[in-house]
C-alpha cells in the first residue's frame, strides 16, 4: 500500500512542478522580460545604475508635440541619466504622465511610474536640503500626479516646511542681529555728538570765566588806582577799562528761521524723521564744515538738512566783543504735519 501511494505522489508533484515552471516562463516572457526592455537603457542602464553628474542639464522640450514612440524614447533616454523628476519640462515623469495621458492603459509607463518613485524622492529630498523650495514644491506636485495618497508625500512636505520655517528664522536672527548692530552704532553716534557737545560747552565756560576773571582783575586794579590818584588819572583809569576787550561774549544765533525743504520721496511715502548736524559759524556769519552726526530714517533727509544749514544766516558767536568762528550742533526735524 505504502509502495502504491508513493507512486501515485510522485506523478502528481512532478505535474505540479512543471506547471510552476511554465508559469514562470511565461512571466518572464510575457511580463517581466518587456517592463525590462522598457525600463533599459541603450546599454541596459537602470535607475540605480550611477550616472555622471556633471552633465549640463537638457533644455525643455515640447511635451505636448511629441508622438507616443517619441515620449517612450525620451522617457527611457532621460531614466538613463537620472533625470527622474528634473528639469521641468525633460524628465521622466512627465514623459511617462503624457505616455499615461495619451494612452491611459500604458502599463509599461504606469510600472515604471511606480518604481522610479522612490529615486525621484530621494531628489526631492536633496532639493528641499538645498532650499531650492519653489522647484521641491514643483517635483512634489509632480509625485502627487502619480500617487496623491502615498505617505512620503506627507514626509517630503512636512520636511519642507520644516526647511522654510528654519530659513524664516536665519534670516530673522539676522535681521535682528542688524537691527542691533544700527542700534548700536546710532548709540555709539549720539554719545559722541553729547560728549563733542559737552566738552565745548565746557570749554565756553572756561573761556567765558577766564574772560569774567581778567576783567574782574582790570576793574580791581582800576578801582585801586582811581582811589589813590586825582581825579585826572581816574579818568586816565577810566579810558584803560573802556580799552581792555570787555565787550560782549556768547555764542552764535540765527537772524531767521531756518527753511527746510520736505523731500518728495519722503513726501510720497509718508516718512518723517529727523537730521542732527554738526557745522561751523565763521565769524562773517556763513556756515560750513556741514557734517551729518545722526539722521532717522538714515539718507532721506540729509540732502535737505544740509541744504537748509547752507543757507541759514546766522550772527557768529563773540568773545569780548570781537566776532569769532564757532561751533555748532543743531537737530533738524522733518514733520508731515507743516512740510516746506
């Protein structure tokens, strides 16, 4: 009995194996061996074959213009230089999407769609790392055109986003790090306008007391010669002050208002702001030596500040009564609300 069944087994797994092995045949002759010639390159390349990189890319071609034969061979042509999903306009995913429009049972191009899918988003991957974010959001769209619901679209994206917020907040670090860096060279500006303002302030007061001090002196010693002399050498006395350089000490004054002119740039933009100015008042009352020490906005107003300084008219500063060059710092203010 046992003899007899493995006899009858044997014929049965025999036929069995044969009916595999033509299967198998016929798959590789019928399916697998075509996709293979479809996907080949003209010397067998596949998409994960290396191909060089320094290749110029390939100008855009007319999608739309091309037969069936003619996008299948760009198709292969460009599978075998990796150009899966870029350039825009000759790639192979927009050659096999025409293919599919064309002749939507292609399954040769739906096959090759589907394979090279994870090679051309491993290139969106790069783009996105390279910040190029208008051309990942172009190859994206393409992938979506394939397979919308395929969960690494939602990673490429996320990673996307994740690149853009990154850049958002490099450039405002450094918008932020130049906004501090103004602020501090603004500051840096207006202490040594205070401190240049000061220590000629100073240095006036020191020479407006030294001029108090010596006529004090005059006026001691004449006091002291008038009551131990006649009435003659008080009058002698007398003419000796008048002769000594008491006049008056002060500083320059405008003789009129000062005119500005409103920039119609800034006029047309709405802006205001201000213009502090160091200059010089000689002592025929002209001004020069005009210098910019802060302005807000910064070269908007300077133009129009200098010019106003020009041609102010100014009665120059005195010192014991004789006209002298002097000095100044003036802030000059451009308003929306009264513009010249």
């Amino acid at each position: 009995m046992r003899a007899r069944a493995r006899g009858a087994i044997r014929p049965a797994t025999i036929a069995v194996l044969v009916i595999i092995g033509a299967l198998a045949i016929a798959s590789w002759i019928f399916i697998i061996k075509p996709h293979e010639d479809l996907m080949s390159a003209d010397q067998g390349a596949h998409p994960s074959t290396p191909v060089s990189q320094s290749q110029h890319a390939p100008p855009p071609v007319n999608v739309d213009a091309l037969s069936l034969n003619e996008l299948q061979d760009e198709a292969r042509k460009a599978m075998n230089q990796q150009r899966y999903i870029a350039p825009a306009g000759n790639n192979a995913f927009e050659f096999y999407l025409k293919v599919l429009q064309k002749q939507p049972g292609n399954q040769a191009a739906a096959d090759a769609l589907r394979e090279t899918f994870p090679f051309a988003a491993s290139n969106v991957e790069q783009v996105i790392n390279q910040r190029d974010f208008n051309e990942a959001e172009r190859e994206i769209d393409l992938l979506a055109k394939v397979d919308p619901t395929n969960y690494t679209l939602t990673i490429l994206r996320s990673k996307l986003d994740a690149q853009r917020k990154t850049l958002d907040e490099e450039q405002q670090k450094q918008l932020d790090a130049q906004r501090q860096q103004d602020l501090a060279t603004q500051k840096a500006a207006a202490d040594k306008a205070a401190a240049d303002k000061a220590a000629a302030d100073k240095a006036a007061q020191e020479q407006a007391a030294l001029a108090a001090q010596q006529k004090a002196r005059q006026e001691e010693q004449s006091a002291k010669t008038a009551s131990s002399n006649t009435a003659g050498s008080n009058a002698v006395a007398a003419s000796n002050n008048a002769g000594a350089g008491g006049g008056e000490t002060r500083d320059a004054i405008p003789v009129s208002s000062i005119r500005v002119r409103y920039p119609s740039s800034a006029l047309r933009n709405n802006q205001e702001g201000w213009v502090d100015l160091q200059y010089t008042v000689n002592a025929d009352g002209s001004v020069t030596n005009i210098n910019i020490v802060n302005a807000e906005p910064r070269h908007v107003f300077d133009s129009a500040a200098i010019e106003a300084i020009r041609h102010a008219k100014f009665s120059p500063a005195l010192r014991d009564g004789t006209a002298i060059a002097s000095q100044q710092q003036k802030r000059i203010e451009f308003k929306l609300s009264n513009p010249q």
